[in-house]
C-alpha cells in the first residue's frame, strides 16, 4: 500500500524568477506581478510593458516570503491557476498526427522531476501528459519554475484513475509501453510506429502492479554504472529521444 503523498497548494498559483515569468507572459495567466524595489532588468520590464502589466515594487523581505525564500531574482508573479485539459481533449488534437505520442505519470511525486519531465515532453513534442488527482504532484510553482514555461506549451490532463485513461488510449489505437527495471525489452531494440503512450512510475515505487499489468510492452534502460538507477526525470528523456527518433 503506498503512502499517500500531501501537496501544499499554498503558492501554486504563483511563480517566481525571471525566465519564467518571461515565458508565462504570453499566456495570458499573469494576475499581478511584484519585483523588488530598484528592479532594472529592462528585458523584463519592457516585456511588462508591451503586456499591458504594471508591476508593484515591494521590499525584497515581501518577495522572500512570498517564495518561501526561493530564488526570485526580484520577481514574483501571481497567475491564473494552472488549466489542465481532459483526456478527451488531448487524444482529439493528437489524431492529426502521423505518429502521436502520450507520456503517463505514475504518481511523480517531485516537482523538480515533474518540471523537468514537462521541459522533455515539450522539446520531444509529446502531445500530452496525462496524471492522477491523488499521490501525484500538481503542476504548482516549483514544477512552473523548472519547466521554464513549457507547461504553457504542453498539454497536461489529470485523471481519476490511470488504467481507465489507458483502456481509452488502447480503444484510440495506442500501444502502451511501460518502463520498468523489471523488464526483459531493451527500449532501444524496439520500433514505436504509430500511436504510442508511455508509462513511467514514482521515485520510489515504479509503476504499481495494476498499471504495469496493463501494458502492452515493459521494456528498461540497460545501465551497466555502479548505481543501478536513474532518476526519473532523466530516464523520461532517454525513452522519449528514443520513441521520437
């Protein structure tokens, strides 16, 4: 039985740092944006400008707690909250591709490897990422931060349940590879035609037995280091190139 896992939404609707906010600002979810007395960053300031965005100067004590004492770089940014698509909306834009390619999250449970799984999905053009609604970290300030805007770019549902999303993926006509130390398939031997949706699991856990069941394919990534394992984010990368190319 896994732990379940509790998230502070406290800031999810805030992000903070300079690239950030400069990738957020086309999106339209900036609310209200604070930068530190004597800001000069003119890039940042002329981007405010040309959106229409008066930035508030506050105390650079104001920032701290607000980011919780993150590296703001003298800005901080309320937003819309984050608007998640449906599964439905995802496998329908995606149906116009030659080869679409869905990743799934088996509750990822760190915002840094879930930001940077975004970043992954957008340079590799992934068409979606599908999560749970429980045991699974939201897409809250930190993964913002470490997704640098790309969750602006990716489309990200959040389920229920991840074998029911699957069963609708296969009825779509996708094969699931699930990703799993376990596995006797090298990812790199198999060729990934058509539609593909790719499981990976938790940091700690992998991807429960259920869903894991539910796979067409397990295939692994054969590691011949010290430490056999690869944190999370990284492996995503690695099987995406390898799925895109």
């Amino acid at each position: 039985m896994r732990n379940e896992t509790k998230f502070s939404k406290s800031m999810q609707n805030l992000i903070y740092g300079r690239i950030p906010l400069l990738n957020v600002l086309d999106t339209k979810r900036v609310k209200d944006v604070y930068l530190q007395n004597g800001f000069s960053d003119q890039k940042i300031l002329n981007a405010l400008k040309a959106a229409n965005i008066y930035p508030k100067f506050v105390d650079i004590k104001v920032l701290d707690q607000m980011s919780e004492h993150g590296n703001h770089q003298g800005v901080l940014a309320k937003v819309e909250p984050y608007k998640y698509s449906s599964l439905e909306e995802i496998v329908s834009s995606a149906k116009s591709k030659k080869n679409p390619l869905i990743l799934i999250l088996d509750e990822v449970s760190d915002p840094h490897n879930f930001g940077a799984i975004i970043r992954s999905c957008d340079a590799f053009s992934v068409d979606g990422i599908i999560i749970k609604s429980k045991n699974q970290v939201p897409v809250n300030l930190t993964v913002t931060k470490v997704a640098t805007g790309a969750d602006s770019f990716v489309k990200i549902a959040m389920v229920t349940n991840l074998n029911n999303a699957i069963n609708t993926l296969k009825k779509e006509g996708y094969w699931v590879y699930g990703a799993d130390g376990s596995a006797k398939d090298d990812y790199s031997k198999l060729k990934y035609d058509g539609p593909v949706a790719l499981v990976v699991g938790s940091e700690g856990f992998g991807i429960s037995k259920l869903t894991l069941e539910n796979c067409d394919f397990v295939i692994k990534i054969p590691m011949t280091g010290h430490v056999n394992s690869l944190n999370v984010s990284v492996a995503t990368g690695i099987l995406l190139a390898r799925i895109r190319n």
